[in-house]
C-alpha cells in the first residue's frame, strides 16, 4: 500500500486554500487480481522554506500530536496489512 496526502495551511476561504488546498491518494499494490498496471515512475521533491510552519507548538502540543500521528500511523498500517493479507 502505498499513500499520500497533504494537509492545507489556510484558513477557509482564504486566498491560500485556492493555491495550496489538502489532497491525498492510496495506492494497493499487488501481482493478483490486477485493475491496472505502473508502466513507468517519477519522482520529484522541493525544499519549501516558506510559510508552511505556523506559530511554534509547545513541547507538550507537540508531544500530542507526535503520539497522535503515531496512532494514526499504526491503525493505516494495520489495515493495510489486513487488505494486503485477504485472498480474493
């Protein structure tokens, strides 16, 4: 399984949710029961030093919210290993 995502950094309704809004993808990956196949790849990556950081978390905010992508992290991987481990 492979996924993606981006979160946005403007507040509803802002000029900024227009230029630089929240997606994401999901991608199963598999030899059995295909719908498609990858031909070809590409990769490409930026550093973007720009306004993307908000105001500096505490240590504690920060301690929360490290746990609670952590958390998140484990269940999406969890069901990933389910969906990967099913036969079909």
């Amino acid at each position: 399984m492979a996924i993606g995502a981006d979160t946005a950094q403007g507040a509803p309704a802002d000029a900024l949710e227009y230029t630089a809004a929240a997606g994401g993808a999901a991608y199963v990956v598999g030899k059995n029961h295909v719908i498609a196949e990858i031909e070809d790849t590409y990769s490409f990556t930026t550093d973007t030093f720009d306004f993307w950081r908000r105001e500096r978390p505490t240590i504690s905010e920060a301690r929360r919210e490290i746990h609670r992508r952590a958390r998140i992290f484990q269940t999406r991987l969890s069901r990933g290993k389910r969906i990967t481990s099913q036969d079909t």
